[in-house]
C-alpha cells in the first residue's frame, strides 16, 4: 500500500478514474502513512477519516455508476491549511483563541475542492494566523520537516509542505502572504504555487494581510500543483478583489513545459538577490538551475530591480497593519475563547484579557507594530511610505516583464534551519521570505520548484520562478521544463529522496 | 443633576452659535452594504445575519451597487459633486456591537462632497446649509442592557447583542458650520432635517423614521462671543430622535454652553445624549485617551470610480424634488404663499401630492391631509408622515366618496378603520359594512316607512314644497345609520309621494 | 531612529485591546524599537511623486445586485459563542456608549 502514497495525484486520479484502484483505497492508504508518520512530523491539526473514506466512497459510487469524474482531481486525498473554513471540521489557524471553533460556512476554496470530488482528510498545522516562517509560532505545537526532524518545514504552510513531502497526501492547499506556500515548499523539496492576486478567492480565507493572501496549491510534481490550481482557482462573486477571467490554462502549461523546451522564452535573474547572506549551497544550487533553464534553450540575462531592497521592511509595515485590523474581531465576544468573564469584569476588560490569552507573541508583535504604524502621527511615515515602495515595486517588476517572460531567484536565503533557532530573533526570522514578499506586494504569479540538494548541509532548495499578473501559466512551463530537466539530471523526482520517516517514526 | 441654563435671549445677545448636522440615515435598500442579508427592521435576533455582517472570520464584504446608486442619488440631490474616484476605510475601534472591530466608512474620499440644501423657514425665508459631505458607511448591531434601571448602559450587570442591524447601509450627511443662524438656530437645525427628510422621500432611497432609528441626527453646537470669529469648543449630541427634539437639543445646548462659558467655565469637548423626556443633554463617559481610529484603505473592496456616463444617468433618476414639487404645487394648486407654507409646515405638501398622484383631485387630498388626518396627528402626538396610511389610502377614500359608495361620514369611519391597522379601506368597508346603501328595495322600504310615520310631511311634498323632503331623507339616514346614499333617498322621497 | 518607550508600547497595547503583563512591555518595547528601526528604511525612498498602491489589482467598480441571499439561521449565528440569552450573544457589560 505505501507505494500508492508515492504517486502523484495525476497518476492516481487517472488509475481511480480507469478503476484501476478504488478512491476509498488510495485515501485509506493515505491515512495510514499519516497514522504512521504524523506523530513525528505533527503536519495534521485536525483529521476527519471517516469523513475522507466517506467522500472518497462517493466518489467510487459516481464512477461505477457510470458518471463522469466531478473533476481530474476527483477521489485524490488532499490536505487544506487550517486558515480555510469548513464546515465540517475545527478551524483554528493555529491560534488558540480559535480553539475548537466550527465555522458554520466553507470557504469558496472548501467548496470547490468538495464539488471536485476531492477528498479533504484534514487541516494542517501552521503558523499562529499565518505570522511566521517557520510553524514554530503554532499554538498546538511545531511542525517537523521530513528531511531533518530536527529541523523546520517553513511557514507558514509548514503542516501543507510537511504532510506532502512526507507523502501524507499528494496535494494539499496553502496560504501565500509574504511567502507562506513557497518558503514551505521550498525548505521540503515540493511545489508550491502563489497565483496571481485575485486569482483563488479568499472568501473563507481568515485574513492575516488582505491585499496580500492569497490561496495556493502544495504538490511534488508541477503537474499535479497545476491541476489544483485549476480546481481553486476562479472567479468568485463573494470576493470583490476575485478576477473575473478564466483561470490562465496552467495545466496546459505544464503539460507543454513537460517536453523540456525552453526556446525563446526570455529568463531575468534578479539581481537583488544574492550575495550576503545567503548560504553558499543555495547559490550553487541555483547557478545549476539556471545553467538547466539555458540548457533547455532559455535566454537567461540579468534584471535589476533596485526597489525590491525595500522589499522587506515595506511589507513588515502593511502586512501588521492589516493585520491588526483583521485581528481585532477576536475579542470573545461572539466565538471562539473568551477570559475572564466573571460576571464583574466589563466587555471591555474581557476583551484584553481574552486577545492577551488568546494570542501568541508573534501575533501581538505584529499587532502592535501595526497599530503603531496606522497612528495618528506615523501613518504617513510607516505605513503611507510603504504603500509608495509598493508602486515602486509593481513598477520595477513591470520594467523587467518588459525585457524578460519571467524572472527567477533562489526562493529562500537559506535551507531549513533549525527548530528554535530563529525563535527569539523577529528579524532572522523575516529574512525567510526575502526573496518571495515582491510578488505578493506587486500581486503578480510566483512558485517554487525543488532546485535538488544544497551542497553544504543536504537539504532541498527551491528555485523561484516569477511571471507577471494573470500570466500563472509561463511559470508553470518553466517550472515544468526544469523540473523535467532536473529530474533527468539526477536520476529521478527529488521528492522521492525524503528520508522514511516510518523507520524513523520506530 | 441638572444643568445651569442662561436665559436664551442672554445667550443671543453675548454669543453666536455655530451648528453642524450629522444625520445618518438608513438606505432602504432590500439588502444590507456588503452581504446579502435583508434589510429588514423588527425581526427575532439574529436572523438576518451572515458570515459577513457577523464578522466570522475570512467573510468577506461585496458592496450593494444600488446603496452606492442611492449614495450618488442623494448627492446630487444635495447639488453636491460626484467623486471621481473614492475608497471605503476602515475606522479601527473596539465595541461590542461592532463585529470586526472596524466599522467600513468612507472617511477622507467621501463619494459626495460640497453640496447645499435650501431650508425654508417659517416666516417663509429660506436659509441656505452648505453641505460638506455625504459619504457611505454601515451600521451596528444593537446592544440590549439587562439588569440596570431602564434598561440603561449604566448599572447593567451584562448585555445582549442583536446582529440584525449590523451592516445595514448607512448614508451619513454632514454639513459645513452654519454660522450666522443667531436665535432662528434651533429652528433652521429642525427645518435643515426636516428638509432633509423630504428630500430622502422624495428620492425614495429610505423610509426616514426617526421614531425607528432609520434617520438619526447629532447635533455639533458651539458658541463664540459676538463679534469674535473663532469658533468655540463644541458638543455633539446624540440620541436626536424627533424634528422637534433637534429643535429642543440645539435650544437646550446653547443655553447650558452660554451659562457655562458666563460663569467662566470651559466647554469639554465630548458626546452629550439627549434625553427626550426632560429635553435636556448630559455627557456622557470621557474618553481616557484621544480617539485614534487608525484609519487606513479597506483592502478588501476595491475603489469606486464613477463614470460621467453613470453620473449622468443618475441625474436623469432624481425625481422632483421637495423645492420644485413646491414651486409647482403653488401653481397648479393656486395657493397662496401662506397656504402653501401651512401645508410645508404641516409636512403635508408631498403627502398631498402623492395623493394627487394618486389620482385624488387637489381639493379633496389637501382637505383631508390639513384637516381630519392633521387632527389624528395633534391627538396621536405624531407627524403627519407617521400616520400610519398612505396617499394612496387616501386617494381610495375619496375614490369611493366619489363614486357614491361613501358619505363624508362613512369616509371618516374608514380613514379610522385604516389608521387602526384593520387594513386597506375596501377592507375596511367590507368588514364594517360600513358601504352606502344603494339598493333601492331596501331603501324603498325605508322611506315608505319613513312616509308613513310622518303623513304631514308627505303632504306638504305632495302640496309642492319640495324642501320638507330633507326631512325625510334625514329620517332614512337615521335609520340606517347613515349608510344610505342620501340623493337616491331624495329620488325615492319623492318618486313614491307623487306615485 | 524610532524609540519605544514602556509607556507608547502600554498605550498601542491598550488601542490594540491587549491585556499585556510588565514583562510583554519590557520585552515589546524593545522589540518593536529594532523592527521599527529595520522597517523606517522605506523612508529613504523618495517617493514625493510616487502614488501610493493599496490594492495590487487595479479593479474598480465591483458591485452586488441588491438581491437577497441565505445567511444563517439564528442557532448557526450563535453556534460559537461563549454564552447566548434569549438568541442574542450575551457579553459583560458594556462600560460606555461608543
């Protein structure tokens, strides 16, 4: 049974859809590699396997009836971070002020996956309101990476990363906001996707940074992310930021990347990011890649885009400001955890003492940096000028899309660290998303694909892959035709080197 | 406590009032600003509520495009100009009623800005308010106060929170400072919201009951001594729940303000409320800390920007409006200045010419609004407009006078029935028979027995005096309690005397 | 560089609703001040002409028809509170008008 947990989703979607196997099998199979393994990765907040094996049983009742698949996804066993709603199951987003809570609606995310036939087994762990880089900042407990459990899997999607890399699941569903997909994906050697902005609707999605969520696909095979992606993605009326157009045909891309040709598609290396502070291993790794892009016939040229050096700092003061309006609704009053509700205290009172409670540090530093930067008085300085770099940024990007089709980076300074080691230094801790805050300011597409080993520590690397808005599917085919390549090169899909955590669970 | 109170005409002689007028006003749309909930009023508690108005987490809100339309409606109407490009904010505070936490407002980009409103005064002068602003916003939710006085905020031992309103669409209103309203100001501050009201009719954008919350005035008054231009500090009074209490709000604050700043005391600026009962104001908490509502663009809604094409259109949508019904009433109707100012006064004028349009003649609607139905009002210690019939209600009545099917009389009994909620008036003149009785085999046997009872009359009849007829016709009515139709009565009278 | 005192980190925590220990203020106060210092960079960017971007898609104009649509029923709606009366959210008492 453990080798149908190493497939990817396309191939057991085409083998439940021929019934070749049965859903109920593959999800069955799914949750025992989970049972097996969780309890040394913690990827799972919350799993509902009767609920799986009954979606996955309807999904095999449709296709001996004779119906058609609801979807090319339909009976294959899926994760979703635990910042969705749905109706069904907890939602938590790691914090513990939401503790048990039940969400009475899904998410549009929710809704979708279930009308695709795809079988949700659980929500995964992540960290608190999706503030962190590492999963550390989860009230219930960090998440481990499968290739060192000692080690970090990213955030904030660590539990989406986790749980797919550790061939718990195929797919699984993340959150982007300063680079909560691609960091994750990137330190566990998976695909993971930021669309465009407006691209998968985050009607459901308990915001962390409006202007800068957004959902996205976890997979190990660019296939496979981009066959979720057609599943999430899409317009929805319940979000006015939703883009109301096609999804771009990102399956197709990643179908016409696959033949491994890259001829006259134009590569920009950004300039920025490199150098200082970036671990040697993850330069090397990403000098191969890019020699594999050339090889596959790209023109690769390098583009600088001076304002993403403010980058960082531009988003560490609009995403905790849009953060500390978001969160104010979590005061007790009508869900979730209340404190201190003695019958004497006012609302008022209860109210500090339940958010004091109810949050992790992470959170509060990032709440009151916010309310600092919106004051009367700051405002201008801190949050207007951010807003300004982020002109600044949309325009550097858009200069560069004028030259280049995409634009590449390694997609974190640095391979996993350690578990505690960045905990107690905010800044350290912000320098993981270095390279992939510029897309979700500027709003445009951008993934990470596995980029192999890095040569000092061996652990995975992850090459980025940037395109411009609404353009998701020129990543997709360069991410395709590398992942082709790379494959090749090496001797098979990086995925399947993870460590077995099951000898190592024992 | 009560306030020290200077002589109003003291306080008119030593200072200049300055006012400003926030009205609030809720649309009538079907459903609320940024969900789909209804917008509805007097339902059981949080029923008319979803993720998004509850403020659940990862709802999201999608703005109402007929309560921007009504926005832009409004505006216009005010003569105000339409943005070209504005934004929704999010004004950061903590209450319970508030259910993010945040209220979504336009703040610095209001959709309507810089307008006027033509007030018409009692002596007939019309003033002129200037209009700063008119701009989108949602409502709360209501909180209810259990175990204190009345239930009060203060003493309660917990409240109650009821969703229903929250997200309910809100067109705040505000104007610039009126200065130079010297002793008309309490009155020019009732006649602005009056006019105000009015216009919100006209445009049909919202049912404007402020005895139900849906139009809620705060009052902004200050005071500078005479000749000085620097205005003083002001109050804002909340909790304005009737023409007449802004009237009293605006008199009672400059009184309070004048004997404060006489004594040689400082006005605090703060949130007064007003209580209806004692007409008086009283402060409320102060705030610890300054306001710091943080205010910054909602992200989750992206900018409203109106083409020329859409504003023109919109234009094209105003109805006639309070000013230009006026003009055309005064023609049309050949009233004089002074009839047609009692009929503004009284709130009746477009209650009349809804009435006319009704398909009412002019003389008959405006008979019944300035006489029988304004009686009702004096009685009922309400407004005109807050009777509870329609123009079209009225039209029916004198319909059926018309026609015959009523007398005056019978028509007072069914405006009654109406008023008494017993339904529309065919309703009503079915359930208390209350019709004129035309059938002449009826009514013949009511006049022969009438003939009989008083044989001298009938002679005099047959003798040629056609007058002593009345008499018996009086006797028919009587006997059938006025239900008969008296000229077929006076038919019969004297078809059967001659026979 | 920006400086936060116990006080400011007292006062934004009393804004944000936080009931936070002496501790929190010690070890925010500092916090905050090297983030602040790290982020006050966006400043050197001289952006007098450069507009300011709040929404990275540049939609306008997304409008609902003002047609009803389900929502909750009243027990859905009260499903996570910590306590309900008479189908209201039932919360300590309120101090102050808003």
């Amino acid at each position: 049974m453990t080798r149908l947990t190493r497939w990817s989703a396309a191939e057991l979607a085409a083998r439940i859809h021929a019934q070749d196997i049965t859903a109920v099998e593959v999800t069955r199979a799914h949750l025992d590699r989970i049972t097996a393994v969780d309890p040394a990765l913690h990827a799972f907040l919350h799993l509902d396997a009767p609920a799986a094996l009954a979606a996955a049983a309807a999904v095999d009742d449709g296709l001996r009836r004779g119906d058609p698949p609801a979807s090319p996804l339909a009976g294959v066993p899926l994760a979703i971070k635990d910042v969705f709603t749905t109706i069904d199951m907890p939602t938590t987003c790691g914090s513990r002020t939401l503790q048990g809570w039940r969400p009475p609606y899904d998410a549009t995310v929710t809704r979708k996956l279930r009308a695709a036939g795809v079988v949700i087994v659980g929500k995964t762990n992540m960290d608190e309101f999706a503030m962190g880089s590492s999963t550390e900042n989860s009230a219930y407990g960090p998440t481990r990476n499968p290739w060192d459990l000692d080690r970090v899997p990213g955030g904030s999607g660590g539990g989406s990363a986790a749980a797919v890399a550790a061939f718990e699941v195929p797919l699984a569903v993340g959150t982007d906001t300063g680079g909560s997909i691609r960091q994750p994906s990137a330190v566990t050697g998976t695909v993971g996707v930021k669309p465009t902005y407006g691209g998968v609707s985050r009607y459901g999605l308990v915001a962390f940074s409006s202007s800068l969520d957004q959902g996205g696909p976890v997979a190990r095979t660019v296939l496979d992310a981009a066959l979720l992606h057609e599943v999430i993605g899409g317009y929805d009326p319940l979000d006015s930021t939703s883009i109301d157009a096609p999804v771009p045909p990102v399956v197709q891309a990643a179908r016409a990347g696959a033949a491994g040709d890259l001829t006259g598609i134009r590569v920009g290396v950004v300039s920025q990011f490199g150098g200082d502070g970036y671990q040697p291993g993850v330069l090397n790794a990403f000098e191969v890649a890019v020699s594999r892009l050339r090889e596959l016939g790209a023109q690769v040229v390098e583009v600088s885009c001076p304002s993403f050096d403010h980058a960082l700092p531009a988003y560490y003061l609009i995403a905790p400001s849009e953060c500390s309006s978001n969160l104010a609704r979590f005061d007790g009053m009508r869900y979730g955890l209340r404190v201190g509700d003695d019958g004497n205290r006012s609302a008022e009172e209860v109210m500090a003492l339940t958010r004091e409670a109810g949050f992790g540090p992470e959170v509060k530093r990032r709440i009151m940096l916010g309310t600092y930067a919106l004051s009367a008085g700051y405002y201008d300085a801190y949050y207007g000028q951010a807003q300004k770099v982020r002109t600044l940024i949309i325009r550097d990007f858009a200069a560069a899309f004028e030259r280049v089709d995409v634009l590449v980076s390694p997609t974190t300074p640095t391979t996993a660290f350690r578990i505690g080691e960045r905990v107690d230094d905010p800044l350290a801790m912000y320098l993981s998303d270095l390279c992939t805050i510029p897309a979700n300011l500027a709003g445009n597409a951008a993934l990470s694909v596995p980029a192999g080993l890095s040569d000092d520590d061996g652990l995975p690397v992850g090459l980025q892959v940037m395109a411009p808005a609404l353009a998701d599917d020129r990543a997709y085919r360069v991410a395709a035709a590398y992942e082709v390549a790379r494959d090749g090169a090496e001797g098979g899909p990086l995925a399947q080197r993870v460590p077995d955590l099951e000898v190592v669970g024992r | 406590m009560t306030a020290a109170l200077m002589d109003y005409d003291e306080v008119l002689e030593r200072f200049d009032p300055v006012l400003g007028l926030e009205v609030h006003v809720e649309l009538s749309t079907a459903t609320k600003m940024f969900c789909g909930c209804a917008n509805v009023f007097g339902t059981p508690p949080n029923t008319q509520v979803c993720p998004t108005c509850l403020g659940l987490p990862g709802a999201l809100p999608v703005l109402n495009g007929v309560a921007v339309e009504s926005a832009m409606r409004i505006g216009l109407a005010l003569n105000c100009s339409i943005a070209p490009w504005c934004r929704f904010a999010r004004k950061n505070y903590f209450y319970p009623d508030m259910p993010k936490n945040f209220q979504t407002s336009q703040y610095d980009e209001p959709i309507a800005v810089n307008g006027s409103l033509a007030v018409e005064l009692s002596d007939g002068s019309v003033f002129t308010v200037a209009i700063e602003r008119a701009h989108m916003e949602e409502d709360t939710g209501k909180s209810l106060h259990v175990g204190g006085a009345d239930g009060r905020i203060h003493g309660a031992s917990h409240s109650l929170l009821d969703y229903n309103r929250a997200g309910v669409p809100l067109i705040e209103v505000v104007t610039k400072p009126i200065e130079g309203a010297g002793a008309r100001a309490p009155e020019i501050a009732r006649a602005y919201v009056t006019a105000l009201r009015d216009l919100l009719r006209a445009l049909g954008v919202s049912d404007v009951r402020m005895d139900q919350g849906s139009m809620r005035c705060d009052a902004n008054v200050s005071l500078m001594p005479r000749g000085s231009s620097t205005f003083g500090t002001r109050t804002e009074t909340k909790n304005v729940n009737s023409l007449r209490s802004v009237e009293r709000a605006v008199r009672y604050e400059m009184c309070r303000q004048g004997a404060v700043l006489a004594s040689g005391g400082r006005i605090v600026q703060e949130t007064r409320h007003f209580d209806e009962a004692g007409g008086t104001t009283s402060a409320g908490r102060r705030k610890e800390t300054s306001e710091d509502y943080r205010y910054f663009p909602e992200p989750d809604l992206v900018p409203i920007a109106p083409s020329d094409a859409w504003v023109q259109r919109l234009r094209a949508t105003l109805p006639e409006l309070p000013w230009q019904r006026r003009a055309r009433a005064k023609t049309e109707w050949g009233l004089s200045d002074l009839e047609l100012r009692d009929l503004v006064n009284a709130g009746a004028l477009d209650l009349i010419a809804a009435t006319v349009d009704a398909g009412a003649p002019a003389a008959e609607a405006r008979s019944w609004w300035v006489s029988y139905l304004s009686q009702q009002t004096n009685s009922r210690g309400v407004e005109l407009a807050d009777l509870p019939i329609t123009p079209a209600q009225v039209a029916r009545v004198i319909a059926l006078v018309a026609e015959g099917a009523l007398t005056n009389n019978l028509a007072r009994q069914v405006v009654d029935g109406v008023l008494a909620k017993e339904g529309e008036p065919d309703e009503v003149v079915a359930a208390h028979g209350l019709a004129v009785v035309s059938d002449d085999a009826a009514l013949t046997a009511a006049v022969e027995q009438a003939l009989a009872a008083a044989p001298d009359i009938a002679d005099k009849i047959r003798g040629g005096k056609l007058a002593a007829a009345g008499a018996i016709v009086g006797a028919v009515m009587k006997a059938t309690g006025g239900q008969a139709n008296a000229q077929r009565v006076r038919e019969l009278v004297l078809a059967l005397v001659s026979a | 560089m920006p400086t936060i005192s116990r006080a400011e980190v007292a006062h934004l925590a009393r804004l944000a609703r936080l009931a936070v220990t002496e501790e929190e203020l010690d070890l925010f106060a500092s916090q905050l001040e090297v983030i602040l210092t790290s982020v006050a960079r966006v400043g050197e960017v001289a952006a007098a002409d450069i507009p300011p971007t709040s929404h990275a898609v540049g939609l306008t104009d997304v409008f609902r028809a003002d047609v009803t649509r389900p929502g909750l029923t009243q027990q859905q709606a009260l499903s996570g509170a910590y306590a309900t009366e008479d189908g209201r959210f039932r919360v300590p008492r309120i101090l102050d008008e808003s």
